[in-house]
C-alpha cells in the first residue's frame, strides 16, 4: 500500500477573519488549492463563530459537513430543515443553499466539491492503547486533536506526538487492504479526535 503522512502542528496553521468571527484552514485537496479561487477537492477546517447570528458564505456546488467542537448552535437551512447541534454532532447540508446560524460556538467544517464524498466521526481514546483499522475504502483520511494528547502510531513509522489543535493527514493510493493505527493515551482522561474520511 502506497500511503503519505503528513502532521500539521497547530502554530502552523493558517487562521483568517471572517465577518462572523475567524477560522482556520487544517488541510486543503489539492495541496496548491485557493479556497477563494474555489478551485479544491475538498477542504477542511474550524471556526470560531463569535457573534450570536450569522449568514454562511454561500458555496454553490459544494456539499457540508459541520460538527460543534464547543458551544450550541442552531442552524437554519431557508426552505430546507432546521437543527439544534451540540458538541461533537452534527448536519449536513448544500453550501448554495441560504443557512443561517445562531450562537456563539467552536465549529469543525468538511467541504467536498462534486465527485467527493465523505463524512466525520468522533473517536473518543480511553486511557491505555486502541486500535483503529481504516477500511480500504478511504482515499484521505484526516484526523484533529480537540483535545489532550496522544502518541500515534502506523505501520513501521516513527511515533507522531498528536496535541490539542494538531491535525493528521494520511493519504493512501492502490486501496487494497485495510491500514491500522495505534492511539496511545497514557493520561486518565479521554482525549476526543475528530475524523474525515473522505473518497474522491
């Protein structure tokens, strides 16, 4: 299996402003892709809504994936539904249609244009090791820290050091077998990771 890692340590993110508060950029499909320019296959990232309403940018052609990291939000969708999310769950729904949102929240976002799939779950690490198998199925699997640390381990490589705010690309070619990753919590409490898996 052909595969690439790459660790994305939080001070070397990229954070912008927005009109509603500021929101980070954790990983971008193509690598050279412009979000302004629309121009990616997909793109992740967080936000920090910090005003009590706002109107979503409109994103014709693109689907969503939003899940509450902090905070409680509710979210309208013109004409469409309607839905209350709290931390950790979460709504899909159609970047051209007119979404409106009210409260203040920490926010994690999953774009993917047209013949991108995909979808976010929350692995919750329990003290000691687990075991995490990646079917054969996922092209880009990408993971961010909410909180805590973990050691992290793939195949033969050395341990990666995965912190709050850190997030984890893994990239894999010719999907023929299933791929497995060790999460190491040596603290008490439960560390929570958010994962993208996503299929173009």
């Amino acid at each position: 299996m052909n595969y690439s890692i790459k660790l994305v340590k939080k001070n070397k993110q990229a954070t912008n402003l927005w009109s509603g508060g500021k929101t980070t950029q954790l990983a971008i499909y193509p690598e050279d892709a412009d979000y302004s320019k629309r121009n990616f296959q997909w793109r992740i990232s967080t936000a920090d809504v910090e005003v009590e309403e706002s109107l979503f940018t409109h994103l014709p052609g693109i689907q969503r994936v939003i899940m509450i990291i902090d905070g409680e939000m509710y979210l309208e969708h013109e004409g469409k539904h309607s839905v209350v999310l709290k931390p950790f769950e979460q709504d899909r729904f159609e970047g051209g249609w007119t979404t409106r949102s009210k409260g203040i929240v920490k926010d994690f976002n999953l774009m993917l244009s047209y013949g991108c799939d995909g979808g976010l779950t929350c692995i919750q690490i329990k003290k000691d090791i687990q075991d995490l198998v990646l079917d054969a199925t996922g092209t880009a699997e990408v993971f961010y820290c909410v909180d805590g640390m973990v050691r992290v381990e793939i195949g033969e490589e050395e341990p990666l050091f995965f912190e709050k705010g850190d997030t984890l690309i893994i990239m894999r070619e010719h999907l023929s077998e299933e791929m497995s990753i060790k999460f190491c919590n040596k603290i008490k409490k439960e560390v929570s990771i958010i994962r993208a898996s996503i299929i173009d």
